[in-house]
C-alpha cells in the first residue's frame, strides 16, 4: 500500500516538473496545455495523500488490535483461578 502511495508522489513529481518546464519555456506547443499538467499533478498528490491515509488507519486499526490481545491476555494471567 506504501507502494502505491509513493507512486503517486512520483507521478505528481512528474507533472509538476512538466508543469514547470512548460511554464519556462513559455511557448505554446500544439498539443500541450499547462494546466492540463498542474491538475493532474494536484490530482496525483490528492490520491497519494489518500491512499497513505488509509494505509496509517490500517496500521493502526491493527496496532489496536495487537494491543487489545495483548491486554487480555495480561488480565487472564493474573486472575486467581
């Protein structure tokens, strides 16, 4: 899922770095719009924030989980049987 994330950076690197060098050379290319560029960019940032997210709320949903057990099983050993 981090995979996924960084990828998306890369993407948003890429666009945004086309974004800018069309912005430089200020000349239009048939073809080409800039900020066709910009907003994929922001698109490709927005989906790898999102995608990040839900990886932190998946690790953390199981650290919750591994701490819940872990919790249970300290209470279980310490009750007079």
């Amino acid at each position: 899922m981090n995979i996924a994330s960084r990828f998306f950076y890369m993407l948003h690197w890429l666009f945004d770095n086309i974004y800018i060098i069309l912005r430089l050379i200020n000349s239009k290319i048939k073809g080409l719009d800039k900020e066709y560029f910009r907003q994929l960019s922001r698109k490709c940032w927005m989906f790898g924030i999102s995608v990040f997210l839900v990886y932190c709320i998946k690790v953390l949903r199981k650290t919750y989980t591994d701490e819940s057990d872990l919790k249970v099983a300290a209470v279980n050993k310490m009750t007079v049987k």
